[in-house]
C-alpha cells in the first residue's frame, strides 16, 4: 500500500509495509523516528523505531536518501502533525545512501543546484508537489476533451514544413555530419537523407491537427514542440508540450469559449486534485515572496490566484481597443513604457502585463490583430487590416493562449502564403482542405509549461518540466 | 449538436443544424437523399431534400466531400438503416468539391493510394474508425494509470543518451549541414551546436522514467520515440508512440501482473466504447480476407479476437521453457522453420508465433531470457546467464510488450555497462541512482501502434497513425 493510502486508514495496528525512501531521521533518548516518503503524496508517514527492536547495525544505514521497506503496525500517532504512525518491528535496508555523497540532504537547497541534479529532485518535497500537479494537469487535458468529444491526433513530430513559416528550427538526419553527399548544386543532397528530403522537428502540429479537424470535426493534440531559440530567459525551453485543439464549424467566439472554459476547468481540476500539493508550492512561494522587496510581493496568495481564474468571466477586447487603453494609460503619458505604443506593434509584455494586471485585474483576451504581426493561416477580417487572432493573457505569465479562427477561403489563403514567402508545393495537402470541402474552423495552442508555472506558483520554466532542454543543456 | 448525438435523439420535428461533409447523393424521384458525416461517428445521418425546397443551383454543388450545413426537422426515418432523418428546409454550402478532381469518390479505394493522401483519408470510413479507436486506446491509457496512482511523466525526446545501447538514430542539430565546425581532432565540434553536444532522437524514455520511479514510486510515459532503422516493413515506422511504465518495488511478477491487467483493460475499454467502429472495422476485414487463400483466413471475427484476449490468462513461462517447446515441435523436426533453434538465439517471429497462434492458442509472456540478448539494465538472474526479462507475445502481432525488472545493484549494473561498452560518464545520473537509495523496480514498454493494430485488425502500421514516418517519406 502507498503512503498516501496508509495515511487514510484506520489506525488498529494491521500490520503494514512500507516501502520508501527515507526523508530524515531523528534519534530522542533512544527512539528513532524516521520520516518517510514514497512519492505518491507530499506527506511523509513517520515511523518509530523503540530500542532494541531493529538492530543498530541496520539503524544506521538509514539515513537520508536511503531506501527502505519497513514492517510494522499501523498506530494512532502519539506525536503532533500526524494521525497514524508506524510502530516498527522489522527495517530492510533496499539501497543505502552515504552521507558524506548524497547531495539531498536535509537542507534548503536553490533551485539552480537541483537543475543541476534533475536526476534526483523529484525526490525533494517541491519537485514531487510540481511533478504530481503536472500529472494532474495533464490527465484533466484528456478527460476534458474526450468528455466533450474530442479526438485525441497524433501530429507528427519529425516534418518537412514550418508551421510557423518563420520559426528557428532543429534539423533531424542521419546524413554524416562531414562531407554529406552534394548535389549537383553543391548544396547538401537531402534526397540522400532518411527520408528523402530536409526535415526538422514540428514547432507546432497546428497544420496537420486542421487536416483532422476537417474529417473528424473536433480534435486536439498534445505533444512535444520544439524552437531552436538562442534564448536563455525563465520563459523559453527547446523542447516543451503543447495542447492544439482545432474545431470545424468554430467561428472566433466559440474558440474564445472553448479556451476560457477549458482553462477554467484544468485550473478547477488542481484545485480540487491536488489540495495539498498546491497547498505546500503556496507555502513555498509565500517563504519565496518573503525575500522580495515590499511593493514586489504578490497581492494574492496561490490559491487565491488560481480561485480568481475560475471565478471571474476573461474580459474580451480587440487588440484596437487594447491600443486605445494603452495610449490613454498614466504609464504611457509617463513614458514608463520601454517600447513605444502604436496600432500595429508587436504587444511587448510589459503592455500585456499592464493591461492583466493593472487595468482590468484579471485575464485577457485580445482579439482582431494586424494580420502582419500573425501568421498567414488566420481568418482575415472584412477590413482587410485585421485578423480573427485571439490571445488570452494571464497575469505573471502573459500570453499563455494563442490561437484564431483559421483562413478557409482557397484564394485568400494564397494570397497570404505569396506575402510571406511559403512555397505552395511545400503545403499543398494543406491547402487542398480549403479547396475540398473547406469549413470555418479555429483552433488554439497552449503552451503546457506556461500552464503549469500558473498552477505551482513557480517562476522559472526549467523547474516545471522533468529534465528541460535549453540552449548548452541536454543532459540527463 | 453532433451527427452522432443527433442519432440518439428522439424525432419530433425539432429544427437541427447539421455540419457535416457530404459522402454521397443520390437523386430519386426528383427527392435527393444525402448522407452527411462529420467524423463523431461511423454513422452517417441521412438529409432528404424533397423537390423545390432547394434551389438547384445549391442542390448542385451539394457533391461528395462537399461540406454544408443543413437545416430541417429531425423525423423519424421513412427508410432502413437509420432511426431519424432530417427533413431538409436550407442548405448553406460551406465548401464545394469539385468531382472532377476531389479524390475520395464513393468508391473502394486501396490502403495504398490512401497513404498517398493522408491528408484526406480520415474522412473515409476506415480511417474515422481506426482514429476513433487509436484515441480511445490513448484515453485509457492515461485512465488506467491515473485510476491507478500512476504519474504521466514527460521523459525527453532529445537526448545525450541512447538506451538500448545500440538502436539506429536521428540526429538533431543547428550545426551548418555543409562545412560545420571542426575541433582540433578534425572532427564535428558539437561544443557549438546547439546543445554543446552530440544530441538525437529517443529511443525509449525509460532511463529517464526509471528516475521518475525512483523517486514517485508509479510513473509512466506516453510520448514519441524514434528509430533511424532503414526497414520497409508493414511492421515498423521512425517514429512511433510508446508507453513506458516504471515502477519502484515491482519485481518481475508483478510487471506481468501490471501487464497483463493494463492490456486487457485497454482492450476491454475499445470493446466497450468503439462497439460501432470495431464492428466496422470486422466487417472491413473480413471482406479483406474473402480475398485470402482459404488456410490463410483466419478463424476468429475481430471481436472473438479482441474478447479472447480479455477473457483468457495469459500462458507464462520462461525463455527456456520456450525454445524445449520449439525444439520437440513438429515444426522444428520437419525443417519448416526458416531460422535454427537453440538455447541462446533471439527467438525469430516465425518461433513466436508458433508459440502464440499453433502451440498455446493465446497470448503468451516469455520471462529469463539469455542476458547476451537482451538490454544492459536488465536484472541479472542468479544462475549467471539469464536476466529477468519479458516479453508479452500475441496473436498477429507478435511482440507487443517488452520489460524486464531492472538491475537494482550498482556493482552487476556497472559491470554490464562496461561490457556492452557504454561509457559510465554518459550515464553517471541513471547509475547514481543505484548509488542514492536504490530500489527493486521494473516497468516495460508497449508500442502504441502495435496496440492499435491488434485492435483495429489492420496490417500495416502505416494505417494506424496519421502521418506515417518512414524511410524516404515525410510527407503532410
């Protein structure tokens, strides 16, 4: 039985066995308490060790980080923070952990040294809490979507397009990597390569997901994306998850609904799965906000945040109404803004943050973007400036949805690829759904790590995903 | 509402919308009948369209793979085939397709050719049901694991490491591919790639996932993997998805407990919830195997496949025990195997299926395997020469499962390594977890597609995902 289990039962000395690491022990006149954990709950299970019942030869392989299975009888607690306990009658030491080597040992240790040992950190309370909410987060993405019929598409990961038609890409290959055969060109023969030509991996399994939106009708992917970004920011992975619904007959409405319910719900599905998880990354943070300066402390504790996301209706405005704010904001005739505020800039964040968690206090959608700072793909508006783009904002983390109802007419479409440069060849099957049986349709991209830093509280990406991939860093 | 919940509705001349794509028209008595699909369902709902309530001009471009939205009364079916119709008031024409040149005419198309524009082929019969399947084979894998205190985690796709030791891979870099930089040996100089090293597609991310286990006891992965092998079989793609569980405190029989339940519940759930694609899909094969030499047919319908699975125990026995079987077989003794049979050989897929389909008649776990023949972190069996593997064999398919407990002692682990030639530096973190309270533990891997192709009674694996990736081929 697991811990978490364990500490559910009625205490009347069954005899039990638990199996887990130890977190720490402590010896007071001769009785040994041992805390421990075997990752199915932040909570450690004490048990106690009486004199003479387990011999001092195996008592002292029990230290920090070692792994043990211990027999004993479930008892009501005697202590203080626990309702059960286990009164020891045997220890089997599984893998010791010697002291003087073991890099976890009770202490407060920075986040920048568990990176380093990503290995061993879900060992440590913070990281388990992160891992399980993950989980958690995870698996209400797939109940939400199959309890509202959704299909679940496997896009792929390896591909010859660039969904994007601008993103850095990693290139896949098994060519050697000196002197590859040439063509006659003189350039790299990729007819030579794996598959024939040059591929890279996906940075998003947008396209292909609107193919099956167009036989299947409501779809979602979930699965790996990837940005050969040089950026060294909390913010930014090589290698992280997205989730990509896509629905026929959506018009930019429903794909607004779509996202706030569904965010509402994963948020609502933490709150009410991980109580005490979320409940320890809250006390974590607190600790955390305590080293802040007065005025940087957040207003709201974590639960609060999150419970103000579930409660509260996302304001909705167009990104022309952003810009009007914007323009009329103390911050903007202070000159406190680092970039300046016009109709068709890029929002940097600092306007997106402004606009969450100044002005309206709560999460934002902006609609109707210039459709020269969005992808070619989007539904252009009758005005022919704007497209059918929306992103919801959250606060602390700023764009955490992107998404649009997509451009279903065949000669805007390609209209759109000439302007920027995307070879018609490249995605023909892609716009062969605009010209056989082509559907209003929309779809948006959630970036699961963003999610999950909302979730946890925590500030840095590389802490939310098991081992992260950025730029020098692959290990593990 | 969806065609498929539209179908469950009880007709009362209540107005519907229906959006859906057009599979066929046909005009009788100047009423046109229309069967309208929008992939909820395998089932079509059918649209009657009684003279001079549409426009011909409409009614025109209403042709296969056409997509409209058509408004009417849902009445009860004047026809068979179907509970409720729609009567038809409007049509909106979302998309045309010209028959001319729209590919998916109603009429038999080969696998083949659908391969060619798999872009197009959900919206067939086939290929709904079999993504139908394969999403709900994918929802209950999260769901079994979940019910059962399993973490989802996300091992990573690029990696410093190759797990089997020896498997073909992808490499992914930024390096220029012509002329990239070279160290002082003359070799790449990956320092200034990317990564600031050697990175590649994953094999398996259960390295990875044993770090997971050792720390929150139950894990598992569901993610892609890849393999650079130049095979051109039905039975093999570059990349693929695979699940990994991996759990601490298992040995091997509870592996194949944890197996042997897991696949059956999957099984049983397809059985459960696809009732409609999988009788479907039988009917599908079984025209498939008219075609078929009378001894080539097979014997069961695909659901007496799918329930025999669910409904038998599994047949365990060890590796040894195996190739006796072969060796007193009447198979072995006439010369019909193509390869030789001793102790010591990895057992060919003609030797598995004797022992699954003529010997024992149902799925199979061979356990102890020589340890030559198998993965370097595979516990070691005390007579020396075998390690506590399994494979879990079936029908058709072959292996679909392969485990094994894993090496939980440093010294034997590091001995392996060193034998197989791996250097301990490249994985220095996998090995300190056998230093840092190590932990009997084993898990197992299961190829998703090979899953979905037992259940949906395809061949070819090519027509269980949706963008097959294969040697020569990446398209879509």
């Amino acid at each position: 039985m697991q811990i978490k289990e364990l500490l559910q039962q009625q205490p009347a000395e069954q005899e039990v066995i638990v199996k887990a690491w130890v977190r720490t022990k402590r010896v007071s006149s001769s009785v040994a308490f041992i805390a421990l954990n075997d990752g199915s709950t932040i909570h450690n299970i004490q048990a106690v060790v009486e004199e003479n019942t387990v011999s001092e030869d195996v008592l002292k392989l029990v230290t920090t980080g070692s792994c043990v299975a211990v027999t004993g009888k479930l008892i009501a607690s005697q202590g203080q923070g626990q309702a059960v306990e286990v009164k020891v009658k045997s220890i089997e030491v599984y893998g010791t952990a010697d002291p003087e080597k073991y890099p976890l040992q009770p202490k407060k240790h920075s986040l920048e040294f568990l990176r380093e040992i990503a290995h061993l950190r879900p060992r440590t309370n913070t990281f388990s809490a992160i891992l399980r909410v993950r989980h958690a987060l995870a698996f209400a993405i797939h109940k939400y979507f199959n309890d509202n019929g959704f299909f679940y598409l496997h896009t792929p990961i390896i591909t010859g397009s660039d969904a994007e038609g601008a993103g850095e890409m990693f290139r896949v290959t098994t060519l050697p990597a000196i002197n590859p055969p040439l063509n006659e060109e003189g350039k790299v023969d990729y007819k030579e390569d794996f598959f024939g030509k040059e591929t890279n991996l996906t940075v998003s399994g947008q396209l292909e997901g609107e193919l099956g939106a167009m036989a299947l009708s409501k779809i979602y992917t979930f699965g790996p994306t990837f940005r050969a970004e040089n950026s060294n920011t909390t913010r930014h992975l090589a290698e992280f998850w997205m989730i990509e619904p896509e629905v026929a007959f959506y018009e930019l409405i429903d794909n607004m609904n779509l996202a706030e319910d569904f965010i509402k719900y994963l948020v609502k599905y933490a709150l009410e799965n991980c109580g005490d998880d979320i409940a320890f990354l809250e006390k974590r943070l607190l600790d955390e906000e305590k080293t802040k300066k007065k005025e940087e402390q957040s207003e709201m504790s974590l639960t609060e945040k999150l419970k103000f996301v579930v409660e509260n209706t996302f304001e909705r405005l167009t990104y022309t109404e952003a810009i009007e704010i914007l323009l009329n904001s103390k911050a903007h005739k202070q000159n406190k803004f680092n970039y300046p505020v016009q109709w068709g800039i890029d929002l940097q964040s600092e306007h997106e943050r402004y606009l969450v968690e100044k002005h309206f206090k709560k999460p934002v959608i902006l609609t109707n973007y210039p459709k020269e700072i969005k992808a070619f793909y989007m539904k252009q508006d009758e005005d022919g400036k704007t497209v059918r783009a929306m992103d919801v904002l959250f606060p602390g983390i700023g764009e955490i949805i992107g998404g649009s109802q997509r451009e279903d007419n065949l000669e805007k479409l390609i209209q759109r690829t000439k302007e920027v440069g995307i070879p018609e060849e490249s995605i023909w099957w892609y716009l062969e759904t605009r010209k056989f049986g082509s559907a209003p349709h929309a779809g948006f991209g959630l970036g699961f790590e963003r999610l999950v830093l909302f979730v946890t509280g925590m500030s840095n990406i590389r802490d939310v995903i098991p081992f992260p991939r950025t730029p020098k860093s692959a290990e593990f």
